[in-house]
C-alpha cells in the first residue's frame, strides 16, 4: 500500500513539473525513475532535463529540425538568398526585370527584394520629403534660439548609396563653438571661411580669389595658391587653376617626369644624351629617359644615331686608309699611290744627287790642278 502510494506521488510530481514547464517555457526537472520523462513536442531531452527548441533568426533557414533528443540547427543564407527563420531552405531574391518590374530596394537575407513599376516616384517622393523637413528643422531651431551649435545647425543633406545601393538621406549634425565649422557650398570647394560663427551669427564664406584654390570642404580660413609650372624645371601648363582645382602639369618634349600624381607630373628630368661611341637603343618619352647601348668593334656612333654603322673599308673602294676608325669615328681614307712611280721618282731623284757629287768632285780637281800650274 505504502509503495502504490509513492509511485502515486512521483506521478503527480511529474506531471505538475510537465505543467509548468510548458507554462513558463522553462526547463523542467523529472523525478529520477526508471521511465522517461514526460515533455512537450518543441522541447528535447538534456540528462533529466528538457530545453525548449532554438528558433532560427531571419536570414537563417532550418537545415535539421528539433527532435526530442537533440536542438534544432539553424545555417545562415548564402549570397542571393533569404529566408525569415521559419523555412527549411533559402529562397532566391526575385529578379525584378525578369517579371517586367523595377527594382525599388534590394533584397537581404532575410527580406525578398521589393519591386515596382517602372517610372516609381518613390525616390523623389522620398527626397522631397527630406528636403522639406530639413527646411523646417532648421526654422524651427532659428525660431527657439540658443547657442551657436544649435541655431545654426549645419544641416546637409547628402545623398548616399549604402552597401546595398539604397538611397539614403544623412544629415550633418550640429558643429559647436570650439569646432572648425564647414562653409555649406553645393560644391564643398572654390570657397573659404572669412568667419566663424558666433553666438548670434553664421559662418561666413567668401569665394576663392584669382590665383587661389579650394578643392574640398573645410574650415580652412584662405584658398591654397595655385601651383606654378616652372620651364626650368622641365614642366608645362596641362590644365590651368580654378577656383576649385589647383593646375596640372605636365613634362615638356624633350623631359620625362620623375615624380607624378593622379593628373600630372610634379617634376621631370631632362632625356639622356648618347655620348659619342654609342647609339640610342631606345628613345625618351614622357614616362621613361633615353636608353643607350656602346658601339661594338668594328662599328660607330656619334651618339645621335638609333644604330652603330660599319667602319669603311677603304680598299673596298679604291682608296688607302689614312686613318683607322674608332667606336665615334668613321675610318679616314685617301688616293691611292702607285708603287711604279714612286720608284721613278726616288731613281731620278738619286741619280741628279750622285751627278752633283760628281760635278763638284770635278770642280774641285780643276780648280786644283789650275792653281798648281800657275805656282809651277
């Protein structure tokens, strides 16, 4: 009777253990038994415990649902997909155009992508509404009064894509007095601040004069001046400075820049000259210098030439070679004289010597031989 009695109570125990568990979406603890203990469909089993079921987030989809021994498993969707937490798989974003549709906002991994019809005012609605209550926010703050931060709020509306392509509208918060204040200018160049606002009045902004630039928005009070490019240093006008942009320069023929930036060049140097004994391998251009190679044997340059020519063979062309060539010189040739004459000429010219001797020898004896007759 005692045992009915008690397994009675562990009964009951379990079932009002059961009851709250489901009432308050808790855990619940089982009466150690050798029976399993009772709980509901969306919970499992942990030891003699029971814990409700995860619930998969939007961008996620069920890939195992929940079993009474085991937790649901939940896997995020992929690029192209969404799913709202509640599907076994992820659905691909419906292509707009494919249905005839523009799109009017992406879709995400939770969301499918939202379509309209074509010529949407949506977006110009949008603006327009923005435009208007930016207006009033900032009467509304001009009328309450207050420091400088608050009425003269710099209240800028710029439109932006997000990472999704959407359109949105973001707004330049208040600049208190100890920070630079931007000058509001559509373009956020060509000006400069003249003065900072105070308490009663706004920033004042005045134009970039001739020879000045401003090409961002700052609170820069005056322009940068314009960059000078100097022939002496190899450089030209490309485009000249306004207001808004500083000049760009470039090299001029002859130079080939050395230092650049995204529009121009900032320094060059002047091309190399090929020194005699070379030739130009590889001619300057804007972007790179002259390139020069050395003559080899046998072959000359000035320097000025693309290639190194042959030395001249003079006896290929009847002359004789009065001098060699070099790697800057061409060989130096001359006539040629015929081996015959020269002979004659060195015979005739020895033969007139020898009768001089002679002549002089016999002069001298007669003039002897006289002045012995006389002495006789």
């Amino acid at each position: 009777m005692v045992e009915a009695h008690t397994n009675w109570t562990t009964m009951f125990l379990q079932f009002m253990f059961a009851i709250c568990s489901v009432s308050i979406n808790t855990y619940y603890v089982g009466v150690a038994s050798t029976a399993s203990p009772f709980h509901p469909r969306d919970e499992y089993r942990v030891g003699h415990l029971a814990q409700r079921h995860m619930v998969c987030s939007p961008g996620q989809y069920i890939s195992q649902g929940g079993t009474a021994d085991k937790d649901t498993e939940c896997l995020q969707c992929t690029n192209g997909t969404f799913s709202d937490g509640t599907s076994t798989s992820c659905q691909p974003h419906t292509k707009c155009e494919s249905v005839g549709l523009e799109l009017i906002k992406p879709g995400r991994d939770s969301t499918d992508s939202e379509c309209g019809e074509h010529g949407s005012n949506t977006a110009v609605v949008a603006i327009a509404t923005g435009v208007t209550l930016a207006v009033l926010l900032v009467i509304a703050l001009k009328a309450i009064g207050g420091k400088c931060y608050g009425t003269l709020l710099a209240c800028i509306m710029v439109m932006l894509n997000d990472s999704d392509g959407v359109l949105t509208c973001y707004f330049v918060y208040p600049y208190s007095m100890d920070t630079t204040i931007i000058c509001e200018n559509l373009t956020g160049s060509g000006m400069y601040v003249k003065r900072h606002c105070t308490e009663f009045t706004s920033t004042s902004c005045k134009p970039c004069t001739e020879g000045t630039f401003q090409d961002n928005m700052n609170g820069r009070e005056r322009c940068f001046s314009c960059t000078n490019c100097d022939a002496g240093l190899g450089l030209k006008v490309k485009k000249f400075c306004t207001v808004t942009s500083d000049t760009v320069c470039e090299n001029l023929d002859g130079y080939f820049c050395i230092d650049s930036n995204r529009d121009g060049c900032i320094a060059a140097q002047r091309h190399m000259v090929c020194s005699p004994g070379q030739h130009v391998s590889q001619r300057g251009t804007a972007d790179k210098d002259t390139e020069c190679l050395q003559c080899t044997n046998g072959t000359f340059s000035d320097g000025t030439s693309t290639s190194c020519q042959p030395h001249t063979i003079c006896e290929s062309v009847g002359l004789k070679q009065i001098q060699p060539g070099s790697d800057s010189t061409d060989s130096e040739c001359g006539e040629q004289v015929q081996g015959s004459n020269t002979g004659l000429v060195a015979g005739i010219i020895t033969g007139l010597v020898l009768l001089l001797c002679i002549a002089l020898a016999l002069m001298a004896l007669w003039r002897k031989k006289i002045i012995g007759n006389i002495l006789l």
